[in-house]
C-alpha cells in the first residue's frame, strides 16, 4: 500500500448519520447506466472527515451516507469493500427506489441493442 505525505492525499470518507429512512437517490449525471448514486438530501454542516491511512478500514451501516473525493493524486488508490447483512426482511410496504428500476431499465436496453446488433 502506498505512503501517503499528507491527509489530503489519502481517502478520506466523509460520513453522515443516516436518520429515518433511505433518501431519494439519483444516478451520477442523471445517468442510469452509470452505477454510482448521489443524493442532494444532504447538509454538509454534519459531515464528520474520517481519513483512512494506508492499510486503513473503516465499518459503517449500509444506510450511512459516505463519500471520498476523486484521487488527485498519481498514487493509485485501492478499496477492498466486503458488504455484511443479516437475513431479508419483508416489508409491509415494498420500498419506493425508482433509481434502481431505471438502471435495470437503462441495462435491459442496451442489452437489446446489443443483441439486435449482433
């Protein structure tokens, strides 16, 4: 793992506690083919910096919004992320996640195309 010189050269996530329920997400650039998600529900005031060194790891919940800034530097940046969870639950009410029927959406045409193509 590389040597970082300063704190603004390692990854840094920046947490926020997740109250109440999941918020409306949408994809990067409003595209559903590209996989990364954002929310605008946020208030940066109550974001807490968590640098992680080389070697370094960190836990949160799955509904803990978290983000780091893009690597601004020539080292590479490498991530390991293991996803946990206990047994599925059954909601009363299914969850309402439009983000993620457009991006099933958005691959289920670009496969057809792919396939009339072919």
């Amino acid at each position: 793992m590389p040597k970082f010189s300063s704190i603004k050269d390692c990854w840094t996530n920046w947490i926020l506690k997740q109250k109440g329920e999941v918020r409306w997400h949408r994809h990067i650039d409003n595209d559903p083919l590209v996989h990364g998600l954002v929310t605008d529900d946020v208030d940066v005031s109550e974001a807490v910096a968590c640098p992680i060194p080389a070697g370094g790891a960190t836990f949160h919940h799955c509904r803990t919004l978290h983000y780091s800034a893009p690597n601004s530097t020539a080292a590479a940046r490498r991530a390991y992320i293991l996803v946990f969870g206990g047994p599925p639950k059954k909601l009363d009410k299914p969850a309402h996640r439009p983000w993620q029927t457009e991006e099933q959406e958005a691959l289920a045409e670009l496969e057809s195309l792919a396939a009339e193509r072919s």
